[in-house]
C-alpha cells in the first residue's frame, strides 16, 4: 500500500474532533505515528489510558518537535498563544492546521506566529456531536461529512495537497475557499442556528406559569431537538460567537426580520403566508436528505422501542373471553 | 385477557397520527373495530389497500355511526365544521376526543355541536415525526411518550377514564390539564420551537453571498438539525399558529428579549456571560435524556457508517511497503 500521507502527527488537544482525528488517523493509515498532548493532567492521563495516540507529551513545544502535520484543536480563542508556543519547535516544511468553527480570526491570531518554511493552512471539519471530552471521539464522525480547507493567499500548494489528502483519507469530502466565506457560510449553517437553540432552551426555564418538569416531559413536540445543540461545549462555542461576531450579527439581523414577518401574518390570520413559508422550508430538508447530509429515517432514526406485549393484552390470545 | 377497551373505534383522517393510532390500536389490542375515514378519495383508497383499519368508509357521519370512540384526526382548524358533520349520528355514550395540538380553540369550536349524552374529551399526544399521510404511520409512535387530556369541567369521569386506559394500552403516559394550560405548556415545547426552525430554515435561503448549495452541503454544523421539524406538514402548523396566537405571542416576547441578552453580550466581548448560558442549557439536556424523552446517544443516535476500507488504503495489509 501506499505509506500513510503524514508521518509524525501532532494533535494538541484532545476532545471530540482531536480525539476523534486520532482514531481515525490509525484506523485508516493516514499518519504513521501519532503525538498527542493537551493542556490539563487529567486528560492526557486519559489519552494514554485510552492508547488513541502512540505518544502523550506534557507540553505544546514537545508534540510539535519534528511534526510533519500539527493540528491545533481547542477552542479558537487559544489559537494565537498556542502558535506563540509550538512556532519555535516546528521543522521546516511542517504543516501547521487547526479544526476551529472560526477562520478569520484564526488565520489573523496564527500566522504573525508561524516561521517561514512552515506552512499555516487553517481547515474546519464540519462535524460533531453534543458531547466533549477524549472518551468522545470515534474514527467515523468525518465519514461523508465536509472538511473547508482555508488556505491564505500565496500557500504552498504541496502543503495544501497534503492535507487535502489527509482529510479525504478520513474519509471526509474536502473543499477550499477563503476564510471570509468559510465564516460567513457557517454563521447561517452553524452558528446562528447555535445561537437560537441556546437561546430558546434557556427561554424555556423562565415562565412561571410553566414547570421545569413539565418543558421536559413535554419536549417531545420539538423542543427537545434543539437541547441537543444547545448542549454543546460551552467553552468551544463562547469563543466562536466572541470571534465571529460580525457575521453572525449580519444574519441575526435577517432572522429577526424574518421571524417579524411570520409573527405578522400570525397577528393578522393570514394563513396562505403561513401555509407558504412553511412549504418552502420543507423542500430544504428534502434537498439535505438528497444529497447524504442527513438521515431519510424519520425523527433522525431516533429509536422507537415497542411496546413489550403483556401476556394478558395480547389480542386473540388463546384465554380471550 | 380483558376485551378491548374500545369495541368500536372511529377515525375521522388517516394521516401519521390516524395511521398510527389505527396501527397501535391493533397491535396492541386497544379496540375490537377500526372504522376509518378522510376527505381525500386518495387517502381512503390508501388506508384501504394497506389494510390497518377494518372498514374504509365515504363519510365522516357514517364513521360516526355507532361508534364507541370517535377520535378526529385533522388540522385543528377543521374541528368545528367535522363536529358538526358528525353530531347528529353519535350514539349516546360516544366518546369525542381528538389529537390536535391546540386545545382551546379545539374545545371552543367542538363543544357546542356535541349533543347532550356524549362526551367530548380533547387529548393530544405529543409524539410525532416529520412525516405525513397513512404511509407514514407505525405503531410505537406513542410509546413512553405523554398524552394530555384536556376535559372540560364537569367532564364524565368514566369517560375520561376510558380514553386514558385507550391511550396507556397504545404505550403512552397520560397526563390531565386544562385546555388553556396545556396551550401554555405546548407553546413553549412545541410551538414556539416549530415556528424559530420554520423561520430559521427560511432565512438560509435569503443571502445573495452563501448559495443554497453550501446551505446543504454544510448543513451538519447544526443548520439541520432544524430542517427536520421545520419539514412538517404545513396545513396542520398553519392551524396550530393561527388557533395558539396569544400563547405563542408571549413565549416569543420572552425569546425575543433573551435572543437580546445573547445578541448584547456577544458585542460586548461578555464571554463569562455566554458561557454561563451555555452551562445552563447543557444540563436541560441532560434533564431530558435522564427521563427517556431524548435518545442518550449522541447525535440523537444518527448513523455514522465506517469508511469501507479500500484493499490498498488498509494499515498494516501484507503488501505494505
């Protein structure tokens, strides 16, 4: 076969996505050895116990001495200091990633940092679960999903191939753009919608004249779909609302009108407005089914269990009258 | 075993819920005769070739006819014009009960057309699925999840017995409130989160810089998460929106001023109060899976099939190197 494309990898960090990058590196033969190291004791000492990674370092300068590939995968807030801290210990030709929701600010805190002769090109797995942590990760989460490569002006295009290939060995679809667009797309495809589930599950705790037990008896009717995101890192999504402010500020505003217009055709009874809008946003649905980007089973294949048959509700059972 | 508790069941529209009560009432031996109608010529062609009711009839009076439980599955907009269809052919003792998701409106526009000596018993199950029409129907659809009945004062207390041991024999808990309660309590977990996702997945659609291809493509950043409920049949969130107008008008004026508290603290750089929220939110969450109304996998259990792997790409193969 062919030699795997990497072959020192450096994860700093060690969630869901690095967690998750480990395991799929060795499962698919992507990177030959793999280092990993993140910040806090217990998590490195969790890393080993787990043996997703063929090394565990104690610090950032280590894991990236002699890395072919290191990619950077903590919440994008910590990207600057982070480079500050591996920029000195990077060989030349080493490619320098990350896996954040954010890529302009990322790209502006990195690269000041990164030496001439290594290569910085920012990349953002479109991929997740609500969970956290180095016991969460699985080598499928970035099977059919997307992988955005945002490669600044002038990168060195063997680096961008590299990774390219990385990913794609991961089994992730692969695409590039810049920055700017990869932080616009995702504030209406992920960060908005972060926001506004956040928003509505904390919404929910404030009546007095509805219980806490009785919004999660009564979830069922779709607001427990939105606890699922809202219950995401809170470290990992402060930071991207921090440092993607703008853009998601720009389609909040869109939101806001839109939600005015069908809190006015509501006021007003117009229902054809109503019975048309919701048409429409049924055919998106359709369109992400279509193309794999979500489960056709309905309710996301939830699982439904039958109802165990009690001997006695058995119908025409043999004792029947 | 016990005789049904329903010897004859009627319904009047076979779409998911219909569909499914028919299903559930069978299979678990809820009711002795299933009779079964809808508007569309279609619909009933359909019920009839799939087999799940034990008569397919024209009429909603002749569905009525003799029938011990009466349940009327429509969009709560058609209640009023369906009970006075089928007012003049119930039997005394009839039951009358219904599936909407608006209570008030159901029981204001019901009451007056049912006759002295049958009994009118609103309910809702709060189950569902994106899905719509008798296809998409099946018979776990109400397992472990609530029913809400909602009598009128002064309701036949065996009635409402009745029809709680009909709905816990289909594998619900069953709860009883005031019709103006549960619209509180619905706006809330229900309504209010159909109407942010309908209007979120319209809003996707509306940039001139982000195309509805990308929209797809990267939806899995959370985006689709709310293509699903906002992919509900229309007709029936029409009415829901137009019958729950002052409810749902309140729980989104208190949206509205948390969406505010968010927005502010975003373009204040606040991050200690955003990360605060998003502690809060989590252990909703954790609220909800801990008393079985949400999978406890992650990703809602969504399936992530492995890569198949390649002959060539496998780690390890013999022909390595």
């Amino acid at each position: 076969m062919s030699p795997p494309i990497i072959d020192r990898l450096a994860l700093i960090g060690v969630g869901l996505i690095g967690g998750s990058i480990a395991r799929a590196a060795r499962e698919y033969g992507a990177a030959r050895t793999i280092v990993a190291t993140a910040r806090s004791p217990a998590t490195r000492r969790r890393v080993a116990e787990l043996g997703i990674a063929d090394q565990v370092v104690e610090t950032n300068a280590e894991a990236a001495k002699g890395a072919d590939l290191v990619i950077v995968c903590i919440p994008v807030g910590a990207s600057g200091p982070v480079a500050a801290e591996i920029a000195p210990h990077l060989k030349a030709g080493a490619i320098v990633s990350d896996v954040g929701s954010v890529k302009g600010s990322v790209l502006a805190d990195m690269a000041p940092h990164i030496p001439k002769g290594a290569h910085l090109i920012p990349a953002h797995p479109v991929a997740g679960t609500e969970n956290s942590g180095p016991d969460s990760g699985f080598p499928e989460l970035f099977v059919n999903r997307w992988c955005i490569l945002t490669p600044p002006e002038g990168a060195d295009k063997e680096a961008v191939e590299t990774l390219r290939a990385f990913w794609a060995t991961l089994g992730a679809n692969v695409e590039t753009m810049t920055a700017q667009h990869h932080d616009l797309v995702l504030a209406i495809t992920s960060h908005l919608p972060h926001l506004i589930a956040y928003t509505i599950v904390g919404t929910a705790e404030e009546f007095s004249n509805v219980s806490r037990s009785e919004v999660l008896k009564f979830s069922a009717g779709g607001f427990r779909d939105f606890t699922r995101i809202a219950a995401s890192d809170p470290t990992m999504w402060r930071d991207v609302f921090l440092h993607n402010k703008d853009a998601v500020l720009e389609m909040l505003a869109q939101f806001s009108a839109d939600l005015g217009y069908l809190t006015r055709a509501m006021q007003d009874g117009d229902g054809d407005a109503l019975f048309d809008h919701f048409t429409r946003t049924r055919a998106i649905r359709r369109g992400i089914v279509s193309i794999g980007q979500d489960s056709a089973a309905p309710d996301f294949g939830r699982p439904h269990p039958a109802k165990p048959l009690a001997p006695l509700a058995r119908p025409y059972a043999a004792d029947s009258e």
